[in-house]
C-alpha cells in the first residue's frame, strides 16, 4: 500500500524525443502532455491523445499553431471547464517562460497572457489552479525565492475574460534611413506606468503585443541598441486592436559631445613638456596616438589642441610658450594624417589655472604640474 505499482509505459514515448507534464480533462477521456516528438513546431509543443474506453490511446495530436509556437510550449494543465494554462516562450510575454491561457471549448479562442503579478520578466511555468476555491501554485526562478526554482501560491481575485481581446501592432524604424530594425525590444506600459506586455521586432520590424483589454491611454516604448529610446502612447477601446503604431529610433552619435576633453574622455595621461621647450617627448606620443585614433574611429569629429601653463614665469611669455606646445602638438596629428582642417590650436598660457596657484603664490611642484596640461576639445 502507499506505493506506485504496476507502471505502465504510454504507447506514444519515444527514445528520441520527450514526452512530459501529462495533464488529464476534467472526464479523463483526453490526455495532454509537452513533447518535441516528430512533427512539433518549435522546440516542444503541446499535444494531446484521446483515452478510449477499453484503456487504449489514440494517435498523438499537435494542437496546432493557434497554441504552438516556434518557441517552447511547456508545463499544459486543464481545468474542469476546459480551460488549458500551459507555459510558453514563444507567445508575446512579458519575458522568459509565461503562463497563457486558451478556453479549449472555442477551437478559434484567442491565447491570453495571464499577465501580472503571476507573469515576470523570469520564467513562470507549471500553472495550476483549483476553478471552486480560486487558489492555485506555480513555479517561478524570479527574484526573492530560496532558490532558482521555487514554487508559489496565490488566489485569483479578478478571472479571465476570455471574450475580450486587444492586439497591439506596429514597426519600428530607423530615423534616418527609415530602415526596419529588427531585435528592438517593445513595451506597453498602462497610465500607471506598469508594463502590460513586451516583445521585439522580427525581422520585418514589426512587433504585435497583447493588450489587457482595459479602456484608457497607455504608451508604447522600443529601444535598441546604438539608438535613443522613442516612444508612441494612444488610447484604447475594450476589445479593439490597435494597429499601424509606428515608432521612430534615432540613432545615438557614439562620438563624444561638443564642448568634451578628449584627454578626460579617453583617460589618457598628462601630455608632458620638458621645461622651457615644446617638443613632445617619448612618453607625450603614448597619449597622443590614443586621441589619433580616436580621430581616425570619428572621422566627422574636430578638435582644437589647448595648450596650458603654469604661473611660473612672466605671463607673455607663458602665452607664447603654450602656442608653441598646442602647435607642435596639432602638427603631430596633421602629420599622422589628420586633415589640418580638423585640427585647431590655441594657447591659453597661464590664463586657465585649475587651482589657486598664480603669480606670486607659494605651491608645490605637483600643484604647479596640475595647471601644466594640454587639452583637446571636441568644437564639430
């Protein structure tokens, strides 16, 4: 007593394929499981086998593509009504596995996200809920549990409408170029700011979503890589789609700003001068090729070179002596082959201390050195 026994082998397992999370209907007359067996659409699907009277089943049946996606379709339960919960990848989500949601008694019911706080950006997965008592468990890798799976309960509070369905549809496309970009990722977010659905483009640039079906103004937003974020926000009306949103992505200028110093920007050391002279030195090259090339990678970029002193020594001179030092400096850059009409050059001399250390006021040598640096700002 208390154990399993006499175990029985189903007649539709395989060596070469899965056969998992067997569910029965409410009359145990169907049987539905998740398999990657010959003829499953992505990387498993749900099917299901009718029970007949004598014990014996019937041919595996893919429940098709109003179900299955090219993604994982996983973890089917059937409630007594009817009603499949089963978990998916594939169907727009708010990420990773989902729970969704079909009414099987209408073969051309839509699939409903069964959304928060249930649905995360993790994995939601194994749904089971008992229809008398609204309490039902899942399992979830989301933050907050004791380890990477945990399992859940909760109460539902508000059903489904499973008579209700809002689809939300549109591109996303370059600013520029109008080029469809593909892998954008979009989000509904509701008047709260609390997200609704996400997804990304394929390779069309389109994107299609699933709505909550509540009345009022919400806001899509796509973001991509090497773009800025754009955004669309529109107003729904119960169970009408909403399609043609189109979002526009401009793309980010990856090259510093105008007004940036490129010596501060790149993190390169201080460009050094031998005392009373305005060659560069060995160790001044070692920072120089790092603003070459970034010029190079920015061809669009200009820069003017700016020479700085100390206070040391009498101010007209110092002025000249910066001259010197932002010259020979941007006429290392034009003879490595920036185009001189990219390079300016100005010397300040001691007319932009960085500290209180001017004329006549006692300072240190490395106090003196902080006001002895060359910059080189971004003007276009």
């Amino acid at each position: 007593e208390d154990e399993w026994n006499e175990i029985e082998e189903l007649p539709f397992n395989g060596d070469s394929y899965s056969v998992a999370h067997p569910t029965l209907n409410s009359d145990e007359t169907k049987l539905y499981f998740a398999s990657d067996m010959p003829g499953t659409k992505g990387e498993s699907d749900i099917y299901v086998v009718d029970i007949n009277k004598d014990g014996t089943f019937s041919t595996p049946k893919n429940l098709g593509e109003r179900i299955n996606t090219e993604a994982r379709e996983t973890f089917p339960f059937v409630t007594d009504s009817g009603i499949l919960y089963f978990s998916s990848d594939g169907h727009p989500g708010l990420g990773g596995l989902d729970v969704f949601a079909t009414d099987l008694n209408n073969e051309r019911g839509e699939v409903f996200n069964v959304g928060r706080p249930l649905n995360g950006e993790e994995d939601d997965f194994s749904y089971i809920i008992n229809e008398e008592t609204k309490k039902g468990f899942f399992a979830s890798n989301r933050k907050g549990g004791q380890g990477n799976d945990d399992i859940y309960s909760f109460v539902e509070m508000t059903p489904l409408d499973f008579t209700c369905h809002t689809n939300i549809t549109g591109i996303v496309k370059d600013e520029k170029t109008n080029e469809l970009l593909t892998d954008a990722s979009v989000t509904v977010y509701d008047k709260d700011n609390k997200v609704v659905s996400s997804s990304s483009t394929d390779e069309n640039g389109a994107f299609e979503m699933e709505g909550n079906c509540e009345e009022g103004s919400y806001k899509v937003v796509a973001t991509k890589a090497d773009y800025e974020e754009g955004n669309r926000s529109f107003m729904t009306v119960r169970a009408e789609d909403v399609t043609g949103i189109e979002i526009v992505l401009a793309q980010v200028d990856p090259s510093a700003p105008i007004g940036t110093d490129l010596a501060q920007y790149l993190n390169i050391e201080p460009i050094y001068f031998d005392f009373d002279k305005y060659f560069i030195r060995e160790d001044a090259r070692i920072s120089i090729e790092k603003v070459l090339a970034y010029l190079n990678e920015y061809p669009s970029v200009k820069v003017q070179v700016r020479s700085h002193t100390d206070s040391r020594a009498n101010d007209a001179y110092n002025m000249k002596l910066s001259a010197n030092r932002a010259k020979a400096t941007a006429d290392y850059l034009i003879a490595a082959g920036i185009p001189s009409n990219r390079i300016s050059y100005e010397g300040y001399g001691e007319t932009e201390l960085t500290n209180g250390c001017s004329n006549n006021v006692p300072c240190s040598k490395e106090k003196h050195q902080l006001n002895r640096r060359s910059e080189f700002i971004v003007v276009e």
